[in-house]
C-alpha cells in the first residue's frame, strides 16, 4: 500500500512571537500526528538523501523560476520535500531512478522549509507533492509516495512530448497541448479508412486525408478545459493543403456539414500556403478561446481545388484552464492563534 502524503493545512497569515527569528515570514505546518516540520534543524531529524543522479536540489527560491525556464517545453517534475518526512524518505530512492530513466524530462527538488515562497505560491498542502510543468506552466500533480503511481503519470505527460522536438516558436506561458486532447472523445468525418485522423496527431510520413470530397469535420476533445491561443494545421505544397476553415468550441452534440456550413462560427480563417507549413502559426482570438472542453474544426476546402484534403500535423498551443499563475502568490502559514 502507497504511503499517503503528509498534510500540511492551509491557514492565515500570523507573525512569530517576540524574539524568535523569522517575523512575519510564512510557515507550512504539518498536521497532527503527520510529519512535523522544526524550525530548528536539530529537531527536524533526518531529511532525504541528497539529491541525486539527475535531480536538481533548489537551494532558495531564486533559484527555482529559472530552472524552470532552462526546462522549456520539456516535462520539468518538481518534488516538495520536507525534512522529517517518512514517506518523503521512502520515495527518495524511486525518484532519483526516475530522473536518470527519463532524461528527456527535468527533474528538480523542493524543501518546503528551504523555499518557502515557492511551496506557498505553488499552495503545498502535503509532502511529498510532484507537480509537473511546461513552459513554466503548470499542467499536473501527484501526492504521496507510490513510486508505480508517480512512473505512471510521468510516462502519460511524455507520451507524444513535444519537448522532445522544442518548439522555439511557442511562447512562453504557453504550450504544445498535444498532451491534453483526448483520442477517444476525438471524431472525424469523411476521413478516408486508409488515412485517418489519428495520423496527423503524430509527426511522421502519415497523414488524414479526406474520402469522397474535399470537406473534413474534425472534433477534438480535451481531458480537461484549456485555452487556446494558437494551432498548426501543417500540409502539403502541392494544392491539397487545407485553405477554408472554420472553428466551434464546446457544441453539445455532433454536428453534420449541412449544419456546419450554415452556422456562425467562433471564429472564420482562411490560411495562405506558409499558415501549413512546417514552421506555421495559426493565430486565434484568445479571448473567444478561454474555457475550451472541444473543438470542431470544419475544412471546407483546399488550395487547389484538389478532389481530397490532406492534412500532415495538427495540435493546439495554449495552457490549462487550472495552470498556475505563478504571479499569484498564496501564504500556506500556522493557524491563527498557534506559535511557530
């Protein structure tokens, strides 16, 4: 059985008592009976093995932010430790392994006492917490200390990892969302049976090409709300390429192409023949795009007037609906009226 994480309540904001150092600085306090974080070290007991192996250990909350940004796209896995912990102790092991497993991702350590300001902004509650970022986004997390669990979730966000191949061209704050949509909740019609849908969510020689005409009607669904802010929608040069298209988000049921001709979209585009290039941003209306569970995308023709559509690589760019604003900055402390 996994060891559950210790818990460390919120609570409000409270100064410490005359005379002991660190006023007015927040604490992250575990709860009764859990692990008991001491500001002095010599009550703390043990804490975990020195980082190793492929672990980066934060020293201070300046540091943390810029780690962050030498990660990039590529899967950054941040463990909040805490001295004293039994199940922090126990997972050690597993996630110094983890990292020289998985070099393709970024792996860095957290002590809750060390960067406080960093375990309130990111709103620790247990140790040990593993939250998971891109682009300095937050897009997940995992509490406690089962090391399969914790495996599993690290291979999830690495399937089809956009890290692998850094996209220069997504800003930062922003991400490849490939990760988050959802194949099974995906449809396609008039997608030819030897080349659908799923080809071009993959960069390789495949493709989605449509059947009987030159007309797609893709829906996409996502795991969880995102907003968008971009897509790539790449094809070939030779007249095929997608060129008309239109976009609906969050329909509640499937739409056919009579009905996708006639209705208003969220948003109208007609792409010019460097919009599906390899190196192609598509820009969207942010703002139309902010709480998005689906998207339908409605390819009404091509560049050529060619009899089929082809479409070589499609994703989205933008962040999570609950990504963390790292600018908000949230106090975990003791509760009113304790002593630190």
């Amino acid at each position: 059985m996994a060891a559950p994480a210790s818990r460390l309540p919120q609570a409000k904001m409270a100064a410490a008592p005359p005379g002991r150092a660190g006023r007015g600085v927040p604490r992250v306090r575990a709860a009764r009976g859990a692990c008991r974080a001491r500001r002095d070290a010599a009550d703390r007991g043990p804490g975990p093995p020195p980082a190793m192996g492929g672990v980066k250990a934060i020293g201070n909350d300046a540091e943390f932010q810029p780690e962050l940004s030498a990660a990039g796209s590529r899967l950054a896995v941040v463990k909040f430790t805490m001295r004293g912990c039994g199940p922090c102790l126990r997972i050690a092991p597993a996630f110094n392994a983890l990292s020289n497993k998985y070099p393709q991702a970024t792996f860095l350590e957290v002590d809750v006492h060390q960067c406080q300001g960093t375990a309130a902004t990111n709103n620790i509650s247990a140790t040990p917490t593993f939250l998971f970022f891109r682009n300095k986004v937050r897009i997940d997390q995992y509490q406690g200390a089962d090391a399969v669990g914790l495996e599993e979730k690290i291979k999830q966000h690495l399937e089809n990892d956009p890290g692998n191949n850094e996209d220069t061209d997504i800003p930062t704050g922003y991400m490849d969302l490939m990760p988050f949509i959802n194949k099974a909740g995906c449809e396609c019609l008039n997608e030819s049976d030897e080349h659908g849908f799923d080809n071009c969510l993959r960069k390789d020689s495949t493709y989605l090409e449509s059947d009987c005409d030159e007309q797609l009607l893709i829906t996409v669904a996502f795991s969880q709300p995102v907003k968008l802010y971009s897509m790539k929608l790449q094809g070939p040069d030779n007249g095929q390429g997608p060129k008309y298209i239109k976009i609906f988000i969050n329909l509640p049921r499937s739409m056919d192409f009579e009905e996708a001709e006639r209705s208003e979209p969220t948003q109208a585009l007609e792409l010019t023949p460097d919009d599906i290039k390899e190196d192609g941003i598509i820009q969207l209306r942010y703002v139309k795009f902010q709480n998005v569970n689906s998207v339908t995308l409605f390819v009404q023709s091509n560049h050529g007037d060619e009899e089929t559509t082809r479409i070589t690589y499609f994703t989205f760019i933008g962040t999570p609906v609950q990504a963390t604003n790292m600018n908000d900055f949230k106090r975990v402390v003791g509760k009113k009226g304790e002593s630190h």
